[in-house]
C-alpha cells in the first residue's frame, strides 16, 4: 500500500463551482527558456467536491483519483482558506 500515497497533490484557486464538481486553477511560474523571464502558467482541473464544501475563491488543496467522469480525476482534499 505504499503506493497508495504516491498520489500527486496540488494547491490552487476555486474559479467555478457546479453541482459537486469544483475547477481549480493552478498557477505555475516557469522560466522562458530563451528568455530567463519568469511565466505565469495556469492550469484548470476538475475536482470533485463530495459536500459542496468549496466556494468560488477558495483556496483548495486537490489530490489525484480514480477517473470519476470524462475529465474529472481529482478531488478536494481540504479547504486550506475562504474567499474573503
């Protein structure tokens, strides 16, 4: 069972809620490689939010999981801090 918890986690933001389904965006910062200059990438993953706990803002924390739909394989871990 120690791969059990090989299972990649990541931090973001709550852009969309809908039923039990939450996007997350993930902003990640990369350096351009010919340039050197810092890069804002952002990524959307859709998590699943058993209690409909998120609300949009929040700042979540999604582990990865079986596939639970068409594109849905993550779901919200816990609420690290609400939208003010």
């Amino acid at each position: 069972s120690e791969i059990r918890n090989e299972r990649k986690t990541k931090v973001g933001k709550v852009v969309t809620t809908n039923g039990k389904t939450i996007v997350v965006a993930v902003v990640d910062t990369e350096s351009h490689p010919l340039y050197k200059k810092s890069v804002k990438k952002t990524v959307k993953f859709k998590a699943h939010d058993e209690n409909n706990e998120a609300h949009v803002g929040d700042t979540v924390s999604i582990m990865e999981t079986r596939p639970l739909s068409k594109d849905k394989c993550w779901r919200l871990v816990e609420i690290l801090e609400r939208a003010k």
